[in-house]
C-alpha cells in the first residue's frame, strides 16, 4: 500500500483495517453506490431537485470564521452564463484548494432561494474532463474509515487500479468468460470503480458478481465431486426386513411423499458413494418416521446411525418415539446428551466401540470428540438450519464416511438452495399426512388480549391445550427470561384461567427441569405453555390447539411459520394468534398479514427472504462461506444459474484444476474459501 503516492505508514494503517492491506485487496472494495452527476448545465439552467453539474472560474473565495467550529468556506462560481455559490461547512481548510482563478466542476443539489450548492461534490480541473474522479461523473461512494477521507480513498484507488488491474490473474477462464459473454477482470474493476457510462457499470457489476457466484459454485462443485466420485462409503443393503417390520408397526401409513423420499434416501444409501441429501419437509410433515426408516436401513446392516437434534428436549422427544416405534423389533434406540449421566454413558460408549448395530440420538454433545462411533454408516441432522457446515462435518467426520442426512423444516427458497446448498441433494415433502384439523390463522393487535383469552380458555375447557409465544432477546437472555415470567404471571393471575395449570419453559432452564415442564406439558397436566423459541423447534403435541405468539411481528416469517406448524397436529380445528405488539410498525403489522394469507412455507420463505435478506435466514457466518459482495440472491438468480452451469463445466473437465488455464482460479479458490473446502473434503 505504501507505493500509492501520498501513503505512509499511517495511512496504510488506516487502509488496513478497511481489510485493504494490499494493492490487490484494495481494488477489491467495491463501491457502495454511485452518484449520478453526469448532467451538465449551465449555471443559468439550475433549477432544483437532482444532482446537476457546472464547469466554472472561481470569481471569489471567503474562509468565515464560525464560533467553536473548523471554519466554513464560501465561494463563487462563475461561467459564461451566471454565477453560483457554494458553501463548505467546516472545512475552510479548502481554501488553499479553491482559490479565484481555478477552473473546477462541481456537482450538488441546487438552492434556489440563496443561488448556491451545499456541500457540493467539487474537483479542480487543469486539462480535459475525461480524468474526473470526484465530480462530474458517476462517483463511486465508498465504505470509509477514520484517516482516510472519500476524495483520498478515490485517488488512492486510481492510483491502485493503474498499478494493478491489468495484471491480476483473472479467476474466470478464458473460456467461461467468452461462452458468458463477460469481460476481462482488469477492465471491469476499472469500469466498476469509475464507469464511464451506466451501461458499461451494469456490464462490471455483472461481470464481477458472477466471478463470486462462480467461485461459491465452484465450491460446491468440487465438494459434491469429492463426496460422490471420489468419497467410498459402505452400501447398506435396500429393503431389509426390518425397515418393513417398523414400517408395518407405524399406527399410520406413510404419505405419498413420504414414501417417494424414503425411496430416495434408500437407493442413495445402497451406494458405495456417501450420501449428501436434504429433506425439506414443512413442520409437521412427518419427516421423523422417514430418518428412522432410513435409519433402520443402517442398523439392519448391522452398522449404527446417529440422529443430531438441536435441542435437550428435542433428542428426548425423539428418542422416546423412536423407541415407542421400534419396540418389539429388537432394534435398539438409545439416547445420548448433556444429562446423561456418566455410567450410563461409559456403558453406552463401550457398545458403541463394540459396533453394536443401534440408532443413537443425541444433542451437540454426540459432536464432542470423545464420543466415538467407529460403526457410524448414517448421520441425520434435524432442523437443518441451527447447525452450519462445520457441525455437519464434525459429525461425518466420526467415521470414514458415513452417509449424511440433513432434516429441516426451514424451506429454502430456490437461489439460497442453490447457492449455499449446491453441495446437497434434495427431497421435498409438500403434502402434510391427512385427517388433520383446520387450521386457522388471525392476526389482531395486543388490544384484542381480553377475546384472545376468552377463546383460549374457551379451547382449554373443552380439554385442549395452548402454546404462548414470547419473543427471544438474543443480546439479553436475562431480558427474555423476564418476558417469559411476566406472561406466566400474567396468565395465572386473570380470573379465566384460574382452573388451569401454566408452565414455563425457556432457555435458561436446566435440561432436566425443561425435560420435567415438557413432559407435564405432554402428559396434560400442564395445560397452557409459556415459552420462549428456544425451545420450540420440533415440539410435538397433537391435543395443542392454540398458538398464540405475542410481540409477533419481531418474529420472521419462517419462524412464525414454525411456531405454526406447533399446532393443528391432531383432528381437532387449531387457531394460530399472532399478536401485534403497540409499537408494531405498520410494516410489521403488514408482514405479519402475510402469515395469515398463506400456509405455504415455500412461499413464505421467499417473502422473508425479500424482506429480510438472506442472512437473517440462514446465519451465512456459521455456514462457513463468505459474503456475496455485489451479487444478489434475489436479483441474480438467472446469473446464479449461469455461474452453476459454468462451475459445473469445469469440474467436470478438469476435477483437480490442473490446466494452466486454471491456475489463477484455483489460486483464488484457495486463497478465499480454504476452510470451506477443507471442511467439504473432510466431510
Ligand atoms: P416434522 O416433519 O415436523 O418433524 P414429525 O415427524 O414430528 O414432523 O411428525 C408430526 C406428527 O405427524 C407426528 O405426530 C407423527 O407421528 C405424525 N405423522 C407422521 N407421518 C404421518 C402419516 N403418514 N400419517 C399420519 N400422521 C403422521
Ligand atoms: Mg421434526
């Protein structure tokens, strides 16, 4: 950084922590936006609204003193067709720069009533316009930090254009970049940072969000190729008999979709290549029942299965199901978390180093290294999206390599599926099983709490039971659980729930007291849930008939569709609430209308998805991918495609990237995605 002119050891200090600690990484941050202040008039054709363009002489310049402040500087401006003013707060310092005589261009928004420019955009100008940097164009606007100004980050970047862009090493190949249609790397940072027209700007912007579609494309490419052409994995025999034995047992048969994605998942694991699938399937869908068919698949092999939940109550809900579903069939069920107490779990572990064929469900405890599961065949994660790839690796990595499974209800709108799980296959469950209730959604506001309780009491005498919803604070735990108590309190408190039990269930909770609430709340003898999210996923208690969220526009779409999916699991009619807090914007109220408009997750996701962005969705930190810079999920999905297609041409002719041609694009693979290939490669 220090060869840019005007760069020393303390600017180059202040460029560092904007991430630039080289010309390269320099002429990598993009521009936020760009001004338009291309149009040109003459002074006398100012009129307001817009940024406009003069080219004039300063006529006269006057540093102002203001009290306490730096100093303004006022000037005048003039060409052949009137004069201007412009005035600069603070920085009478300008002075030295804007002295009468100088010929500039300045761009701003015109003040009629006092004839001038605040705060213009200004360049002095010697020669020809062509060179302008600062006004008089499309400006570039810049992401700044404290000792590097925006005119200084602009200079310094033309400076670092002229001495680099040319001559980086382009990670598209030639040929991806003529068959797409897309110019050289060098040029359209260029254009990108300083564009000569909107056009060729459009034309840099495509060029450079492609380069990063392709090389997260490229990722996921390289990670399915290492898994299913180079991955070995051991067939687990389809169809054995006690798949249909458990199958046969079921106090309902399977759904069409159900059976259509058991069938998907039973052929991928009779291959000797690892299986990578995600189930998609709406909350309540039945997705349990298809991991444990297709885990018996493993156990039946004589081989174990490990079935990863996201929460204590979640692996205890599971296992008790499972084991209810499996008894009589010999095949072991056994659970493992963070309460399992030790001899239990040295007894456990001395089976599992047996190779004892068994399904083993468990929490993020099951990811500790001490757990050892050399007889692992098949990993299923539940509820996908609480764990990143990271997790999803170390859990593959507990055997050489063992199927993998991934569960969630989150449905993923197509470019996100595209883009951040590329890597997996996919099965869709769209159709809930039959003879469900209906279930009905309402939106009201908090002033409706007296009818809302009124009916919930209504629900509860007729022997059903309700979910209250509080909203988590994330930054405070402690402010969540004061939200979860006052409702508790609030609720046993009104006269209308008086005969009735209210529990509380929240994050801070210790395993064995959420299990205790939980199990009360299962067994009936809790009749209304106060809880926070936390704990909610998966929960299954089919007599529950009402949900009701408070505060609910503080919820996403997605999770509110979850706490949905809570209710309407049994035959009787479910209400869903969702109560609008006082604050609620009219933006808030408007999003949560939407719920009630549609059941369909898939919609719903890519509503949330326009509205909240993709990181809201699916935490991209934790995924272990980088940040998509100046592509766009939503806007750029048909250049998502095109990367994908590109991405997959070239994994397919050369899987190594050993042609010379391919150097600088696996330089660059390297160099910004190393951990998320190292992670694909080790799971
Ligand atoms: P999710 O997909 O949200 O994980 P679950 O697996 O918890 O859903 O299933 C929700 C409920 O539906 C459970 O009570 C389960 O026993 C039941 N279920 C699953 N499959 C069927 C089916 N084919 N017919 C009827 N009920 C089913
Ligand atoms: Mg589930």
């Amino acid at each position: 950084m220090q060869f840019l002119p005007g760069v020393g050891p303390r600017r180059a200090e202040a460029f560092e922590r904007l991430g630039c600690s080289t010309l390269e990484q320099l002429v990598r941050h993009y521009p936020r936006e760009w001004l338009d202040a291309t149009r040109f008039v003459p002074i006398a054709d100012l009129r307001p609204g817009g940024l406009l363009t003069v080219t004039g002489t300063i006529r006269h310049a006057a540093a102002l003193r203001t009290r306490g402040g730096r100093g303004d500087l006022s000037v005048t401006i003039a060409d052949a067709t009137g004069t201007l003013h412009a005035y600069f707060f603070g920085q009478s310092f300008l002075a030295r720069t804007l002295a009468p005589g100088a010929r500039v261009v300045v761009s701003g928004e015109f003040d009629p009533i006092d004839r001038r420019m605040l705060n213009p955009l200004f360049e002095v100008v010697e020669g020809d316009l062509e060179s302008l940097l600062h006004a008089g164009r499309l400006v570039p606007v810049y992401a700044l930090t404290r000792g590097i100004t925006a005119r200084g980050l602009r200079s310094s970047m033309r400076a670092a254009l002229a001495a680099v862009a040319e001559q980086m090493p382009d990670p598209i190949p030639a040929d991806v970049a003529a068959a797409h249609g897309l110019a050289p790397l060098g040029e359209s940072l260029l254009q990108l940072h300083f564009p000569a027209t909107p056009e060729a700007l459009a034309r840099a912007r495509r060029r450079l969000a492609f380069e990063e579609l392709f090389l997260l494309q490229m990722v996921m490419e390289l990670r399915r190729r290492a898994l299913r052409e180079e991955g070995v994995a051991l067939a687990l025999p389809p169809a054995p008999a006690l798949v249909q034995q458990v199958r046969d047992g079921l106090p309902f048969t399977l759904t069409d979709d159900q059976t259509r994605v058991l069938a998907e998942i039973a052929a991928d694991l009779a291959q000797p290549r690892p299986m990578h699938r995600l189930v998609v399937g709406d909350v309540g869908s039945g997705k349990t029942v298809v991991a444990l068919l297709a885990a018996m698949q493993a156990v039946a092999a004589g081989r174990q299965a490990a079935l990863l939940a996201p929460t204590e109550i979640l692996a205890r809900q599971h296992g008790a199901t499972l084991q209810r579903l499996t008894t009589g069939t010999g095949a072991q069920v056994r659970v493992l978390t963070a309460a399992t107490p030790a001899a239990e779990r040295r007894a456990l572990q001395a089976q599992l180093d047996a190779g004892e064929p068994l399904l083993l469900v468990g929490t993020h405890a099951l990811l500790e290294d001490k757990v050892r599961m050399p007889g692992l065949a098949l990993a299923i994660v539940d509820e996908q999206h609480r764990f990143g790839v990271r997790q999803r690796a170390s859990l593959t990595a507990k055997s050489v390599l063992p199927h993998l499974l991934v569960l969630t209800a989150t449905p993923i709108p197509r470019t996100l599926q595209l883009a951040w799980f590329g890597d997996l296959d996919l099965s869709v469950i769209r159709a809930r099983p039959a003879g469900r209730g209906r279930l009905v959604t309402r939106v009201v506001d908090e002033s409706k709490r007296p009818q809302v309780l009124a009916f919930l009491a209504g629900e509860l005498a007729a022997g059903r039971q309700a979910y209250v919803v509080v909203p988590a604070v994330e930054e405070s735990p402690r402010a969540e659980l004061k939200a979860a108590e006052t409702e508790a309190e609030r609720l046993r408190a009104h006269p209308l729930m008086r005969p009735y039990q209210v529990g509380l269930l929240h994050g801070r909770l210790k395993p064995d007291a959420k299990q205790a609430v939980m199990a009360a709340f299962q067994a009936g003898e809790l009749h209304v849930l106060v809880a926070t999210t936390v704990v909610e996923v998966g929960v299954d208690v089919p007599n529950a008939t009402v949900m009701l969220v408070e505060n609910a526009e503080r919820f996403g779409l997605t999770q509110l569709h979850q706490l949905r999916g809570r209710v309407g699991r049994g035959r009787h009619r479910s209400v869903c609430v969702f109560a609008a807090s006082p604050e609620a914007t009219a933006q808030g109220r408007e999003r949560l209308a939407v719920m009630a408009t549609t059941e369909d997750g898939f919609e719903l996701a890519e509503a949330d998805l326009r509205l909240r962005g993709p990181g809201e969705l699916w935490g991209t930190r934790q995924s272990g991918l980088p940040r998509l810079v100046l592509a766009d999920l939503l806007r750029d999905e048909a250049l998502l495609i095109e990367a994908r297609e590109a991405a997959r041409g070239v994994v397919r002719l050369d899987p190594q990237l050993r042609a010379a041609e391919h150097t600088p694009l696996r330089g660059a693979l390297q160099r910004d995605f190393s951990e998320a290939l190292a992670l694909a490669l080790a799971g």
